[in-house]
C-alpha cells in the first residue's frame, strides 16, 4: 500500500458517521499533495482571508479557492457548487480547507451531495483554534504546523 493510500486510509477511519468521506490532518494534507498532483486543496474562507490572514503555498493546480460564504456580511455563497464544479473533477480527491475546521466540514458534506466522491476536510483549518490571549496560528492549523504560506 502506498504512503497516500495509507493516508487515505487512516483519514477515511476517523469518519465518524460524516457525510462526507473523512479528514486529515494539516501535515497528512501536506503529504497527499506533495504526493500526488492530482490532489486539490479548496480553500472556503473569504477572500478578504486570503488576502489578509494568508494563504497556502503550493503549485496553482493544487490550490482551488471557493468561499463558503461572502465577504462581507457572511453571507451563504449560492454559487459554491457551481463555483467547484469549475475548478475540480468529482473523481479527485478534494481537501477542504477553512480558518478553523468547520466550514471545511459544511463544504466537504455540500460537495459530496452534488456527486463529488472524495472529498476530505483539513483538521484544524489554516489558523487552528484561538490560544489564552485570543489568538491563532499557535494551537494547531496549517501555519502552527509550519507548513508553506504566504500572507500576513
């Protein structure tokens, strides 16, 4: 069994009853699309986040960015599924990426309702959870876990 599907594996085992296929890890997301370029990641925060919190750095052909919700007023995007539809095939594996871990999940259920097979959320999103002092990007997340971003 190859390192992905021992990824996959693992990622589809901590499903518990979800609706969607599982979740991984920030390092396990890193590894999968190191090792595979078929791999995307969707990032479903607002473009105001990824242009002032920051953003992934990997290859463009990895890196799919479809809001979950608009900015501003966090208003429900009614285009996503149209929107993924465009920059991703229902047979890739999909690997969605929010702030903290739960509109990941909401996006991951949303794209495997409209036929999307493997679709994974990112644990801890991109800034992970708030420390004592109220900030983030130090408990857990994409940046804590010193993975390649770029942005503020």
């Amino acid at each position: 069994m190859s390192n992905i599907d021992n990824i996959l594996s693992v990622a589809r085992e901590r499903n518990q009853g979800w609706p969607y296929a599982g979740a991984v890890t920030p390092q396990e997301a890193w590894a999968l699309l190191e090792a595979d370029a078929g791999v995307k990641l969707i990032d479903v925060r607002t473009n105001a986040e990824r242009d002032w919190v920051g953003r992934v750095a990997i290859p463009d052909a990895q890196h799919g960015a479809v809001q979950w919700s608009t900015y501003p007023g966090g208003v429900p995007n009614p285009d996503f599924a149209p929107q993924l539809s465009a920059i991703a095939n229902k047979q890739q594996v999909l690997l969605f990426l929010c702030r903290s871990g739960v509109r990941s999940r909401h996006a991951a259920k949303l794209a495997t309702e409209q036929g999307f097979q493997h679709c994974f959320d990112i644990l801890e999103g991109f800034e992970g959870d708030k420390d004592a002092a109220g900030h983030r990007k130090s408990l857990g997340g994409w940046c804590q876990a010193g993975l390649p971003w770029l942005g503020a």
